[in-house]
C-alpha cells in the first residue's frame, strides 16, 4: 500500500494550524512516514527529519551522524549556514567527540549541581517577586511578564551578565528561532555579529576584572593548560545565553497551559505538591521545549526505513514526537502529572544532552510549588483555542499566555 502524502496542499511543518497542534501529524508521521525528507518552503533547503521514539535515541548516539559544520564539504556547509560567524560555533551542540568529550568536562567542572543547589534562594525569591507584580494587577500575560524574565535574570546573574545588557539577549535569540523567510539568513547574521560584539568586550572585561561568576570560572579554566581556546569560550557563553532563558520560558508557558487545561492534573498537584517534580517531568514529555533537534550530517550513506540518506544530507530527530511514540508510552496522548516510567527525551539525548537541564528543573520546581501556593483562582484569560504559537519548529512555546488570579 502507498503511504499518503506527508503534507495536504499549501501546508507545511509551519504552517500555523500545525504550529498550534502537531501531534496529529507526527502520529501519522511516526505510523506512514517514520523517514520524511522536509523542505524549507523558503530556502529550499532539505532534510530527514526522524519521528520515532527509537531513532531519536539511536541516532542522537549514532557515530555516522555529525554536529559539526567542520567535518562537511564546503559548498555543504555555506548552503546550510553561509556566513553564520564561526567564532559562535564551536559549542558543544557543535562538535563531536573528542573536542565536546573535553569541553563538556571543562563545563562540568565549573556548571556544578553545587552551583546549581546554590542559585535555589535566588531563584525562589526571584520567583516571589515577579509573582507579586503579578498579583498586584490581577491578570497578566505569563509569558512577557514571568516566564522570560525569571530565566534571562537567573542565567544572567549565574554568567556575570549586567543589569542593563539582558533585554537585548532576547531580540537577538529571537533571529536563531525564527520561521524559514527569505531574509532568515541575513538576520540570523546580523544577530550572530551583534552577539560576537557584545561577547568579545565582556570577555575581555572578565579577564581583566574576574568575579565569582560562572564567566570568570570557565576563563579560569582556560587558562589552566589553554583546554578552552578563544572561539570555544564565546561560544559556550553564547550557548549558554540563548539555551539558558529560551528552553526554560517554553517549558513555564507550555506546562502551565496544560494545567489549565486538565484542571483535575491541577487539582491533584495542589491536594499532592510532591508530585510538583513528576509533573515538571511530564510537561517535558507531552509539551515539551524543544520540538526538534539542530541539524545531523550523515558522514556516509545511510538506510533509514527503506530511505537512502546520501552522505552528508542533513537529518533531524523530533523530540516532541518521539515523547508521544505510543510504543514507549502507554496512553501517549494523556497529560499525566504522576507518570512513571517516564523515561522522556524533552533535553535531547546521548552526549548532547542538556547541560543545563539540573537549572531548568530547578526553576520549573520553584515555579509552580509558587504559582499552586499563591494563585489559588489561576485561570486562562483566554479560550486555549485563541492562543498563538510561535511559528518555530525548533523551539515549542507560546507567543503569550493571558492569566487572570
């Protein structure tokens, strides 16, 4: 039998009516089109694109595939990424092992858990007060008044970061999400320059004046034996300015809309606040942050579901499919904030899973042990229908999130 078309007439991956609920298209992705080549509408720009639970975690950890814009053929890497700033790309979502096995372990050393456990205080009183403002007004948009703010502050304030200099973080990360456009690419250089600007002075304003901030230990680091070279420093700290806060906001907005939408998950947290650690769990399964991965090079031909892969073809996988695959999940499809197992890949998976994932949950947790705590009347501004997506297919989350108290 022949699989049905992928997409119906005029649609696309973003199209918005698939931007606002995807879950009926992956499903029939996962069960007619587990190996789908996806074009970029705009750019023309192709790539496989993985919706099985299976592949997310076989080819996240397959040594064929690569990260690394370095290991392609030219005329590859300037189709795929042009003049995108090579300063700002050599992270560790951009190199294979044993460059990201060294760099990781660098991170590691100086992103600890301690320092993580540390920033709890911080990030409960931050959480405090922008819940106060909040409640002062009796309605707000969740998105532009918490869920962006308390991340930039607290990856901010963990880098070293200035006051004054965090509101420009956000437009310029809004260019690496984007939609496909014709003018994607120029924005996406622009974007990368004004970081690159802005990285270089702050660095060199640490090195010269150090402080007890994540900034000033990864320097530290470097200098110990020269393991993180210029480049990879700027881009670490570049990695972790737009991860840091963009992540984390999708999953405050994307979580909490659905307790608003499964009032008695809500109700079992508030009569249960230690299930508060499970459900940050689930919301990363079912509403999860990030939709789908940056992009995979095949170092050789590949067979992928009866589809050849050609070498150095782009691949992606899709978390947020593979976190509704039915074969490992029962009732993929049911928000369930007690769920166990729950053995989800809404951080990625392999070596490149988040770095930074102990500090999301950290926030989430503090989050909504305050929001069930002080909001008892939570409740949409808005029916769920009328609320908008952004139109990445990158990163999952709401354009905003109308509340009244």
């Amino acid at each position: 039998m022949t699989a049905s078309p992928l997409f119906a007439e005029g649609e696309t991956l973003w199209s918005p009516h698939v931007r606002a609920n995807p879950f009926p298209l992956y499903k029939r992705m996962r069960e007619e089109h587990p190996a789908a080549l996806i074009t970029d509408p705009q750019l023309g720009l192709q790539f496989w694109l993985m919706t099985r639970y299976k592949d997310t975690v076989e080819l996240t950890r397959d040594p064929r595939l690569t990260q690394d814009p370095t290991q392609l053929p030219e005329d590859v890497r300037q189709r795929f990424f042009g003049q995108t700033l090579k300063s700002l790309n050599r992270h560790l979502l951009t190199v294979d092992p044993p460059d990201h096995s060294r760099m990781r372990s660098l991170v590691s050393k100086a992103f600890t858990p301690r320092r993580v456990e540390e920033l709890r205080p911080r990030v409960t009183a931050l959480c405090s007060e922008l819940l106060e403002g909040l409640v002062a007004r009796g309605s707000a948009d969740f998105i532009e008044e918490f869920a962006f703010p308390l991340p930039i502050i607290v990856i901010s304030e963990l880098l070293g970061i200035p006051t004054e200099d965090r509101l420009r973080f956000r437009q310029w990360t809004q260019a690496f999400f984007a939609p496909p456009s014709q003018g994607a690419r120029e924005k996406v250089r622009e974007a990368s320059e004004h970081f690159f600007k802005y990285l270089e002075a702050f660095l060199t304003l640490r090195r010269e004046q150090p402080r007890e901030d994540l900034t000033s230990a990864l320097i530290a680091a470097e200098e110990q034996g020269d393991r993180l070279s210029a480049a990879e420093l700027m881009s670490l700290i570049f990695l972790m300015l737009v991860a840091g806060y963009e992540t984390t906001a999708n999953l405050l907005g994307n979580g909490l809309l659905e307790l608003l939408r499964h009032p008695e998950q809500l109700q079992r947290l508030r009569e249960a606040r230690s299930l508060i650690p499970s459900a940050v769990e689930e919301m990363l399964r079912y509403c999860g942050p990030s939709e789908v991965s940056i992009l995979r090079f095949a170092k050789e031909d590949l067979e992928l579901h009866g589809r050849h892969i050609k070498a150095h073809e782009a691949l992606r996988v899709n978390f947020l499919s593979a976190d509704r695959d039915s074969e490992q999940f029962a009732d993929p499809d049911r928000f369930d904030v007690g769920r166990t197992p729950n053995k989800h890949v809404g951080f990625g998976n392999g070596i490149h899973f988040c770095l930074g994932a102990p500090l999301a949950r950290l926030e989430a947790t503090i989050t909504f042990e305050l929001l069930l705590e002080r909001l008892p009347r939570l409740r949409l501004a808005v029916p769920p229908e009328k609320l908008a997506w952004r139109s990445s297919a990158q990163a999952r989350g709401l354009v905003s999130l109308p509340l009244e108290f």
